[in-house]
C-alpha cells in the first residue's frame, strides 16, 4: 500500500467522527457516507465491506427491537412501568438507583443491547407518567450495563469474543472479573448520583397522579402479553446455551422475533425498529474495517509493545488504558477482534497471557462508557431517548462517560496489579 492508501481511511474515520461531535448532520448520514466513500475509492471492496459488517450484531438488535416492540403492544411494558414507579414511592433517586442495579444484574446475563432495550423502555414510560426528563435514568443505565456486562462470558460481546479465542470459561470469568466489577459499579453510581441530583426532583403533583394510576387494565392483550414472555423466555434460554446449539444470538433473536410476528405483525412493529441505528453500525463497521485492513490499530498496538520496552506489568496496565480509550473512540467489537491475534503473539514473549486478556475485557468493555459511540447499547440508548424527543448529545454523554471510564479504568489498574502484578 502507498502512503495515501494508508492515510484515507484513518483520515474517513476522523472526519466522522469530528462532524458526530458537531451534531450538525445525522450520525447515520456520516456514517453511510463515510462508507461509501471508503468503497468508492477501492480503499475496502464490497466483498471486503460485507465481510467487515457484524451481521450478528445486526441481527441481534433486529430481532430484539421486534420483540419489545411486541412487548411494548401488549402493554405489559407500562404496567410494569407504573408498577416500579409505585414501588420506589415516586423516588426520583431511588428510581436511578434501583433501576441502574437491576441494569447491571440482568446485564451479565443477557447481552447489553437487549438488557437496555428492555429496560430502557421501561425508564421511557414511567418518564412520561411522571413527567420527568428521562435522561439521567437512561445514561446510568447505560453506564450501568456496559460495567455489569463485564462481569461474565456472556454479557458483553468483547467477552464473548475474548472468551472464545482463550479458551476461557464462564466460570473463569466469574472469578477473575466480577471482584473488580462489584467494586466498580457501586462507585460509578455514586458519581452519577452527585452529577445527577438536582435533575431526579419527581414534582408532589406527579407523586399524587401515580398514587391514583391503577395496574386494571392496563395490559391490553393478556394473551398475547402471554406468547411474549415465553419466547422471550426461549430466546433468553438461547442465549445461555447458543455455543453448545452452534448459533449466534442474533441468530437466536431473530428466530424468536419471527416466531412472534405469525401472532402480531402490525405496521408499527416495523415502524418502530430503530432503523438508523442499524444503518449506523453497517457504516461504522465498514469504516473501522477499512481502518483496521491498513494495520493502523496493529500499529499503535505494537507501538505501545515497544514503548513498554518488555515490561510485563507495563504492557498490561498499557493495554487496559489503551483498550479503554480506543475502544471509546472506536466500537469496542471491531477493536477487541484486531487486539485478539495481537494478545495471542505476545506469547512468545510471556508465559502467562491470562492477565493480558483480563486487561483487554476490562479496557474494551468499560471504555465502551466514555462516549456515545464507545458502545452498542449506547447508541440505542441514544436513538430511544430521541423518539422520545429528549434527545442525548455527543458532548452531554462525553462529559458524564469520560468521568466514569477514567474512574473504573484507575481502579482496574489498582485491581490488576494488586492481584496478578504484585
């Protein structure tokens, strides 16, 4: 490759990536355009840009965007919505809190992407009850998901990936990761709470109109509310066992998501499928394939190697920073499948690798909360409070996320080097 063939792609990326900040076009438009112009110019081919596209990413947010629209239908979100909010009194406070670690919990068990879908939908209703802006709730769940979904195989993608490449288990996960995340969640609750504060006032007026709403009624279609749940219930099963069934959870959510539809299959379902999300990611997939098939990634990767000049104990706590910071700018699927070869090489400089992976989950995952784009939930997230016309800036995510990704980053850092480094 010459020097402009090298240079295009990153320089695609970080115009992208400027113009998301600036919010002057949709993230979409930039995205699509981006990769268009990628493919135009022969920095990637179609052939290649398919193969760059996560279609079980895609897939996954598909099927799931389906079955809680169905969900949503039967009006089982709402009663559980309203259900929640008399639980916690009209709590503003103890709605953020109670919701974000429930968040978390359900997190490292199903994947993000459907924990927020699910929950998220929930925070919207019970917002719009209230007459609260549901903002602050859906940033600390999102927060709270990407740092519970750290804690296990299965509850972040970079996991799954890591997980698979190392021959590494469930229980191994457990072991090694949930310590630091027990420690993580509770600190970055308490810092979103001191941020948060003065916005969770739920007004007397609000207070006295939920203590008057009844639960009668308000799921519209019982039955169908029933067929919801159990193939809810099978998708979720799915997700436990998809290794040992041979299939990806996407292809599990949209199994199920189809199944449903023979019993509703409205218009609106489709309506309300976040379709510039899923547009979003088949363009930034394509853009940061390009950017990694130059070897940019590589680059910086062996870059931080070298400056470590050998040190174990550098190189792993390089490595977390590095993959939290990159994987805020970057998605942190892309990322961790260009670190996964690199991790294997440094075997033939160190014996032990576990600490190395342990470091690389814990940067990809928890540097998916330092901007908007860092994550998939992140972006759903944001296109779900927007239809909601409480929109999540760039900047406004920045300046909350930045603050919790540096804060669990300081504490892995302490945790890695207390148990594997001392």
């Amino acid at each position: 490759m010459n020097n402009l063939q090298v240079l295009f792609p990153n320089i695609i990326l970080i115009i992208v990536y400027v113009l998301i900040t600036l919010e002057k076009l949709p993230r979409v438009v930039l995205a699509l355009l981006g990769a268009s112009l990628l493919l135009i110019f022969r920095s990637v081919t179609q052939e290649e840009a398919f193969h760059y596209i996560d279609f079980n990413v895609i897939f996954l947010l598909v099927g799931m965007m389906i079955l809680v629209n169905i969900l949503k239908e039967t009006g089982g979100i709402r009663w559980l919505a309203i259900w929640t909010a008399k639980k916690v009194n009209g709590s503003g406070v103890l709605l953020m809190i109670y919701f974000a670690f429930l968040t978390a919990f359900v997190s490292a068990f199903l994947d993000n992407v459907t924990t927020v879908l699910l929950i998220g939908a929930v925070t919207i209703a019970i917002a719009k009850d209230l007459k609260i802006n549901p903002v602050p709730y859906l940033i600390t769940q999102v927060i709270a998901s990407n740092v519970g979904g750290t804690a296990t195989l299965i509850g972040d993608p970079p996991n799954i990936m890591i997980g698979s490449a190392a021959g590494l288990d469930f229980n191994q996960f457990i072991f090694h990761l949930t310590p630091v995340v027990l420690i993580i969640l509770p600190v970055n609750i308490c810092t979103l709470y001191f941020i948060y504060k003065g916005q969770l006032n739920i007004s007397n007026t609000a207070k006295k109109e939920l203590e008057e709403m009844s639960l009668k009624g308000v799921v519209t279609h019982k039955k169908l509310l029933i067929k919801t749940l159990v193939v809810i219930s099978f998708v979720i099963l799915g997700f436990f066992f998809h290794a040992s069934l041979g299939l990806e959870a996407g292809t599990i959510a949209l199994a199920g998501a189809s199944v449903l539809l023979i019993f509703e299959n409205k218009k609106d379902i489709w309506d309300d499928v976040e379709w510039t999300t899923i547009f979003f990611f088949i363009g930034l997939f394509i853009i940061v394939g390009a950017v990694e098939k130059v070897g940019t990634i590589h680059y910086l990767s062996e870059l931080v190697f070298k400056l470590s000049k050998g040190s174990y104990e550098t190189t792993v706590i390089a490595i977390l920073w590095m993959s939290g910071v990159l994987s805020a700018l970057l998605d942190n699927i892309p990322y961790t499948a260009t670190m996964i070869p690199l991790i294997k090489n440094l075997g033939t400089h160190y014996q032990d690798l576990k600490p190395l992976w342990w470091a690389l989950s814990l940067g990809a995952c928890l540097g998916g909360n330092g901007t908007l784009i860092g994550a998939s939930a992140n972006i759903i997230v944001a296109d779900m409070a927007n239809k909601s016309k409480h929109p999540i800036t760039f900047m406004e995510f920045l300046k909350v996320g930045s603050i919790v990704m540096i804060e669990a980053l300081i504490i892995c850092s302490v945790y890695l080097w207390v148990r594997y480094l001392n």
